[in-house]
C-alpha cells in the first residue's frame, strides 16, 4: 500500500515553513501536487522525496595541500562560488 500524502499542511509541518509556501511552489510548478476535487491538494510521497532530492545540497571540501594540517580553514560563500582562504 502506497503511504497517504501529504496535505500544504503536514508538508510545511516537515519542512518547518508555512502551508502558504507550498501553496507557492504548486502553482510555480515546482512541486507537484493533485486535486481530490475541487479544493483540496495533496503531495504525492514521491513529488516530496524528488523535490528534497533536488534541492538539497551537500558540501564537500578537501583541504588544499598547501595548509598545515592544524590550520583552520575558513569559508566564504560569494554569490557565484565558493571561496577558500587560510584563517587570520
């Protein structure tokens, strides 16, 4: 049996944002969602586990050969890359 899917609200309970963002992201299409009539959505448990795929990023990063092992290293996020630099 397929588990039930969610309604705006048990979505944004999980995610922590508010009924009204789901709302957002149906109609911009970037989740998908269905109607049991005419008012009511749910989200598929599927539409939920490929949106959250699709949007979570992970973060590697490998210290650069020419720093001490002991040596912290500090990120800094620009709006087009990530950059690396030696703490002062």
């Amino acid at each position: 049996m397929d588990p039930r899917p969610y309604t705006p609200e048990t979505l944004a309970e999980r995610w922590g944002c508010t009924p009204n963002h789901v709302r957002a992201l149906i109609k911009r299409g970037e989740l998908c969602a269905f109607r049991i009539g005419p008012r009511l959505l749910r989200i598929p448990v599927d539409a939920v586990k490929q949106f959250e795929e699709k949007n979570t990023t992970q973060a590697a990063v490998s210290r650069p050969a020419s720093l001490p092992p002991d040596e912290p290293i500090i990120l800094t996020l620009t709006p087009g890359a990530l950059a690396l630099s030696k703490s002062r």
